[in-house]
C-alpha cells in the first residue's frame, strides 16, 4: 500500500476480512480476546507473537484507523488514544521524568497550555515558552535537561506558521526530540515526520471526524519512541473506543476530498474578508499578506480549513457579528462539515491572562471560523448580513 497516492490509501487500508466476507469493517466491540492454548497466552504476554490481548492495549479497529493514519503521514507506527489531549498528554509524558525541560511555542491549544504551565511543574518539569517563528529563541531556550520540543503549526487561532525543518535541526544538534501537534493541517495538507520532526500528535476529533461526532486522538514516531508511548498507555489507560476507532477509521477514506473543499472554501472568505472595508485584518497561511505565507506554501500543500479575522470595534463589534449569524454556528470546536465562529477570548482561550493572548496574537476582538463544507456563498452571506449588522 506503500507506494499508492493518498486517497487510495485512506480508502484502501482495512483490516483482515473476517469469514463473514464482509466489505465494510465490523467494530468490534470486545474488550478482550481469547487465547488459542496456554502457550499462546504465555507467548502473547511475553511479546514473542504478535496479538490482540485487550482492548486497553489494541483493537483491531483502533490498529486500522492508527495504522491508516501512519501510511498517511509517512510513520513507521502509532497509537490512538481517546482524545486529541489524551495523545498530546502521553506524548510529552512519555519522554520526561522529574527535573527535565520542555521548550515549546508560545502559541498552543488552551489545554496543551495548561499541561505545559500547571501539571507538568507538579512533577517537577519545567518549560520555557519560545515565539515559535525566532529559530533563535529555540536554541537559547535549551539546557542540559531539555528533551523535547513541542510545537504546533499553524498555530491555534493564531495561524502561526513555524519551521519545522529548521526547529528540527536544532533540536537534534542537542539530542532534542521534536513533536508536532499536526490538527490544524491534518495528514492530507502537511507531513511533519518529512521534515524531521520525531513524534507527531493529532487530535482525530477536528477535520479527521470532520463531522463532530467523536473524540480521538493519535501518537505516530518510529517503534523505539513509540514503545515507551506504548508503556505509559498501556498502564495508564487512555485507549480509544472501538466505536470511534471504527468512525475514524471510515472518516479518513474521505479527508482528502473534504479537505480540498474545507480549503477552497477558506481561501474564498478570506478573499471576501481582504475586500471588506470594515476589516482590518485577515489570517489565512496561503494569502499574501501572511507573514508566513511562504514557508506555508513549502510545508502545506494547501492553507487548511480555518480563517480568522478582526473586525473594527473590536470585543464589542465581535459580540454583536456572533450575535448576528443566522446559520454558523457558535461552538468551540472546529474542524467540522458545518461553518463554526468563535471568539477565542471569551472561550477557548479565556483562561490565560489579557498578556498572555496578547502574546499570542488573541486580541479582544479575534474571531476564528472554521469554514465547512456548506456552499461557500451560503457562508459568505450570513457573514455579510451579520457584519453590516455589526458596527
Ligand atoms: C482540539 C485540539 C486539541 C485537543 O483535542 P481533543 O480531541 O479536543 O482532546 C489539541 N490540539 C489542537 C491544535 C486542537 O485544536
């Protein structure tokens, strides 16, 4: 399967047919499988076969949609977990121990945040927060006990678009691993491991569902790191459901297709935004205007499903615009088949301080959409009709 184009291998990928002859994979639902004799237990326990023992540790439908995923973005292998946090949590927990050091950009998921500033000092490990985009900040930001690098790109709802290949360099002058939170891009527009990042991280629950319907979430690096991920999982629990493996699984036969749409969409708001008099700043990585714009064009193969934009009046001309949608919807969450707006300010982001977001890049008046899949001038005119009601 290695050698074939994406989409045949997002929709190819499968796991062994059962006797049934089935087409489409059944989930299953079992929490734990039988041994054939003593001896296959005792080998299975020792690692000396391969094989399903529980579903704690793998599922036939959580190996497909993990196994799909590492085709997809060129990893050796993986694991799924039952969140997009669940994945990040794992993948930095596995690789520091008390008294280490974690660099890491600025501009990350509120979440990811909160683990970095108040969880993982409880155990003794310290961070320094670097502006992702100054490959200088990286290099002075290590000591003797940093491990790893931890990024995401483009940033959320910054659009930050960090280079993978040049971080990747420093870290690895000084042993450093580097991981790559990859939601915004997905596997479809942008392949981190091609650009020497060591682990990459998803959160399945954005444009990997694309529809809304689950969590999960997914660590794919080469076996060795993948074996001390695999460690802490297995003893800690963070297994996906084989109902949202199933799902996810069946979503990635169609992340190509959405995400032509999700990005066609995208780059025509942000050409209607650029022409609106009222607003006086737009983000999208593939427009001109983008500082990032060029590196974006190196590492993503197009600028993604998300667009933000600041409207005149700030907070309070960005309130009444969310006030005024008829048919976007107002969530947190991203990444889906319908048109979402969202301040990140008052939500998402409400709970680093005012210097904080100022940091990176949140101003009060900040709206991000996540464009969907709906026809783009349905989109665009209930944009339109909710800013001229705005100001
Ligand atoms: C949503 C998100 C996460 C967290 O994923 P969950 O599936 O909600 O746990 C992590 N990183 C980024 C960039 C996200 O957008």
């Amino acid at each position: 399967m290695k050698d074939k184009a994406f989409e045949t291998k997002a929709i190819r990928h499968q796991a062994e047919r059962t006797n049934h002859r089935e087409h489409s994979v059944p989930i299953f639902a079992t929490s734990s499988y039988i041994f054939e004799d003593a001896e296959h237990a005792r080998a299975l326990f020792a690692k000396e076969v391969e094989g399903n023992v529980y579903s704690r540790y793998s599922n036939p439908n959580n190996d497909e949609f993990v196994q799909k995923l590492c085709l997809l973005e060129g990893a050796e292998t993986g694991i799924a977990t039952a969140s997009g946090m669940a994945a990040m949590f794992i993948s930095i927990a596995s690789f520091v121990k008390a008294g280490d050091h974690v660099v890491a950009s600025r501009s990350v998921f509120g979440s990811t945040h909160q683990i970095l500033t108040q969880l993982l000092p409880r155990w003794g490990i310290g961070y320094t927060y670097v502006d992702g985009i100054d490959l200088e900040q990286w290099e002075q930001a290590i000591t003797p006990e940093t491990k790893l690098f931890f990024l995401e790109t483009p940033s959320n709802p910054g659009l930050d678009i960090l280079d993978i290949k040049s971080i990747a360099e420093i870290a690895h002058k000084h042993q450093i691993l580097v991981n790559v939170d990859n939601c915004f891009a997905t596997p479809y527009l942008q392949n981190p491991i091609q650009f020497g990042a060591d682990i990459v991280t998803h959160s399945a629950t954005k444009f990997i569902d694309g529809q809304g319907r689950t969590l999960g979430g997914a660590v794919l690096a080469n076996r060795e790191l993948i074996d001390e991920v695999m460690f802490l999982s297995r003893h800690t629990g963070p297994a996906m459901s084989p109902f949202n493996g199933w799902v996810l699984s069946k979503s990635l036969e169609t992340l190509a297709v959405r995400m032509d749409r999700h990005c066609e969409n995208a780059t025509k708001l942000a050409e209607y935004f650029l022409n609106h008099p009222n607003i006086p700043t737009v983000r999208y990585p593939h427009l001109e205007n983008h500082p990032g714009h060029e590196l974006a064009a190196i590492q993503m193969k197009k600028g993604g499903g998300i667009v933000t934009f600041e409207l005149e009046g700030g907070l309070q001309s960005g309130q009444k615009f969310l006030d005024h949608l008829n048919m976007i919807s107002l969530s947190s969450n991203l990444g889906d088949s319908r048109t979402i707006a969202t301040h990140p300010a008052s939500t998402t982001h409400s709970k680093l301080s005012e210097e904080e977001r100022e940091a990176v890049g949140i101003s009060p008046g900040l709206i991000r959409i996540s464009v969907g899949l709906e026809h783009i001038e349905d989109i665009i005119n209930d944009i339109d009709q909710a800013l001229d009601q705005s100001f």
